[in-house]
C-alpha cells in the first residue's frame, strides 16, 4: 500500500472542505488507488514560518502541499516542497498571478507536480482543457469568459431591472461577494485569473500589462466599507444607461476576459444576448476556446465558477491526480 502525506495550508472555508471530503473518501481512494490519504499536518496563519518549512523538510516522500490559502506569502513553502520533490496543490492564484518569474520558477521546479485547476473556474476543467489543446498541436486564437460567479450574479439581475447598488448590496447579503465587494468589483480577481490563462499559453506577461477596467471609479476607493456601500447608489444611473442602451440593440451587460496570444483585457462588455457568453444565467462561469480546430463552434466549459463544495472537489481532484502519479 502506497501512502500520499498531506501537508495543509489555509484551513477556511475551502480548507476545511477539503478535509471532509479527503476523510469521507480516503477508504473508496484507497481501495481503487491502492493509496492512502494521511495527513500530516495543517496549517493556519498562527503558525510560524519556521514551523511549516520544519514541516516541509521532514515530510516523509512522496507528499503533497495544498494550499487553500487567499495568502501573497505562500510561495517560499511553495517552491521547497518542489525541491524536496513533493506535489503542489494550489487553489491560492496569487503565487502563480505574482511575477512572471516566479510562475516560471515554480514550473521548472515542479513541472507534472506542480497542480492548480481550481486556480481559474473552481472545479471547472478549464486548465486541463487548454493544456490539452495546446499539447495535441492546436492554435489557441482566443479565450473569451466570465470567470467571476460574483459579477455573473450582479449583471444577471441588472438585466431584469434591478439597480446596480441593490445588486450589489444583495449579492453581499447572500455572501456572494468578499467582506468588501470593491475585492470583486475591481476585476482584480478576474484579472488574476487571465493572467494564469495568458501565461500557460506562454506569454511573458505581468499583471500591470493587463488591460483592467473597474467597476467603480477611484474616487470611492480611500472610503471605509460601510460609506462605499452608501455611496454605490451615485452609480445607478450610469449603469441604467449603459443597460438600457445594451438592451436596445439586443445586448446584455457582462464582465468579460478577454485573453489572445497578442492581448489581455478584462472588464464590462455589451454583448449579443443571443450568444454563449450573453445567455449566461446566475453565478456560473463561461469559458469559451476558439481554435484552429475549433473555429466555427468554439468548445465551451460551463458550470459553477465558485462555492466551497465545488472548488474543494477541484483541490480533491488534483491530489488524487497527485496519487495517480506515484
């Protein structure tokens, strides 16, 4: 019987998901693998640096690191599990959405064991789709979607009428957007994710270099949450136009990345309400390849973008690809 040792990062929401869901199935993983599960250790922001790198240099091989963490300071941990020739789960974009030069060290280091699908999509296989696009010999012309459950929401129920602060207000009441909605509605993480996107096609790209519009203006930035959240309503009537003319030719309103082998851009977009990416309902995400080979009927992926459950099964799914491996 083989054994994957588990080394944890960022025990949240996700985190905690990921557990249960290791635990619930390690005996169904054990049986068809022959693999077992076992976790060695788990790791919050009150643990020491010191703590986890002791912990990484005397994991017993093979092991994996997950990291389930929103945290900029992962990626040391990261890049020692790779030169000690453990596997790295990432749903974390930020060590791969940082510098170019970080993404490329941590793919010289891990190559096949460096794994982050849920990084664009949650447990949507969209990684895995343009990887294997790319390494059968075809031409990727353009990849066009929503990436963001959270905008995907907002814009939906802008186009039944609703105002651009009640969307908003709303979809924070349901816990669809960060503490601070500004984290969703500046693009930023959108823009993360064509990054990773741009860079797996191999462009050399930074994320300044991304085109990124906001969906507010800096103006309403330096204000504590609660006043940005009363001063949205000063947005509406912008939004109502930008609707109202949208609909008068047959368009809808959606926040839309764009990334070509030349270009990256990412923001709001009146599109044919006819077309994949207009006809896009609630917090699903829509990823949309256009191919050589796929040219006239682009290949579509789409399904939920977010939620703890799914983007769990995601970080569930690359460690048992992980285990495959061994």
């Amino acid at each position: 019987m083989k054994k994957l040792n588990i080394l944890h990062l960022g025990i949240g929401n996700v985190g905690r998901e990921v557990i249960r869901q290791i635990t619930q199935q390690k005996k169904a993983v054990r049986d068809s693998l022959g693999v077992s599960l076992d976790y060695q250790g788990e790791f919050t922001s009150k643990n020491t640096p010191e703590e986890i790198n002791n912990a990484i240099q005397n994991a017993p091989l093979p092991f994996v690191l997950i990291d389930t963490t929103a945290s900029e300071k992962t990626l040391p941990f990261l890049k020692l599990a790779l030169k000690r020739g453990g596997f790295v789960v990432l749903a974390n974009k930020k060590p791969l959405s940082g510098k170019q030069k970080d993404f490329d060290d941590l793919h010289k280091l891990g190559g096949k064991r460096l794994l982050y699908e849920c990084t664009v999509g949650a447990g949507l296989p969209v990684i895995q789709t343009l990887k294997n696009l790319i390494i059968t010999g075809d031409e990727i012309l353009e990849i066009q979607g929503c990436f963001s459950g959270t905008l995907g929401f907002l814009f939906s129920q802008i186009d039944e009428g609703m105002s651009f602060s009640q969307t908003v207000l709303e979809a924070k009441e349901k816990g669809f957007t960060e503490p601070d909605p500004r984290d969703d509605l500046s693009g930023m993480d959108v823009a993360r994710k064509a990054l990773i996107l741009a860079r797996i096609l191999g462009r050399k790209v930074e994320l300044d270099d991304i085109q990124l519009e906001s969906l507010y203006p800096e103006k309403l930035q330096k204000l504590n949450v609660e006043d940005f959240l009363k001063q949205l309503n000063t947005l509406d009537a912008s939004y109502k136009e930008k609707q109202e003319k949208a609909q008068q030719e047959n368009k809808v309103l959606r926040f839309v990345a764009q990334v070509t082998p030349e270009a990256c851009t990412v923001g709001l977009q009146a599109v044919d309400a006819a077309s994949e990416i207009g006809s896009l309902r609630g917090p699903d995400n829509l990823i949309v390849f256009k191919t050589k080979r796929y040219s006239q009927n682009p290949l579509v992926v789409k399904g939920p973008g977010a939620g703890i459950v799914v983007t769990a099964a995601g970080v569930f799914a690359d460690v048992l690809a992980a285990a495959k491996m061994l």
